[in-house]
C-alpha cells in the first residue's frame, strides 16, 4: 500500500467536502426567515416577500407575499420546492400549520410549530 497515495485521496476528499460545504451543497434544511424569504422569492417570478414562519425541524416554511398570496416550501432533497398556496389552504392545529398544497404528488405540508 502506498501510503503517501492513500493520504493524497483522504486530502482530496477533505478538500470536495469543504467546496461542497462552502457551496451549500447538501444541506437538508431551510435554516432561517431570510432564508426562506429567499427561496420564496427565487423561485416565483413577482412575488415579493414580506414575512416567513419556518418549521421548528427547518424541513417546511410559509412564506407571506406583500400581495397577499402565500407559499409554502418543503425540502426536495437539498433544495426546497415552492408552491403558490391559497390563504384558506392553511389550518392551525395548535401543533404544526398544515398547508394543502391542492397538488397530489406534492401532497400535504406540516410546518411544525
């Protein structure tokens, strides 16, 4: 075994995880209000957000629009989808919020409190 062959890769290992790290890849949660007030606003064209409640666990936000529509953003992997929801669509159960997104394969949205 070449040892010095063997420290090489352990260090370019050590060097794709910081870059990933650096680059936000890989992460599985919506870390903040800015954060998801972002994402919201990324991914809808016009909308302009104003206020975010993010999910105790960070895999869920509502994010509220100046104009009044509201969007709801779940974990996809390591990046959040967003969906335009109506105001009606959200029920408080003491709990969690829960948002029907009216999509079947997006499904039902909890944004744990």
């Amino acid at each position: 075994m070449n040892w010095l062959q063997l420290g090489g890769s352990i260090a370019a290992i050590l060097v794709l995880a910081g870059i990933a790290w650096a680059l936000g890849l890989g992460r599985t949660s919506i870390t903040g209000e800015a954060d998801a007030m972002r994402a919201a606003e990324d991914a809808l064209s016009g909308f302009e957000a104003t206020r975010a409640v993010v999910g105790s666990d960070g895999r869920a936000a509502l994010v509220y629009g100046v104009d009044g529509r509201v969007a709801v953003l779940k974990m996809h992997g390591a990046q959040p989808a967003v969906r335009l929801v109506r105001t009606a669509a959200v029920q408080d159960t003491g709990e969690a919020l829960l948002v029907e997104s009216g999509e079947r394969l997006f499904g039902r949205v909890s944004v744990k409190k």
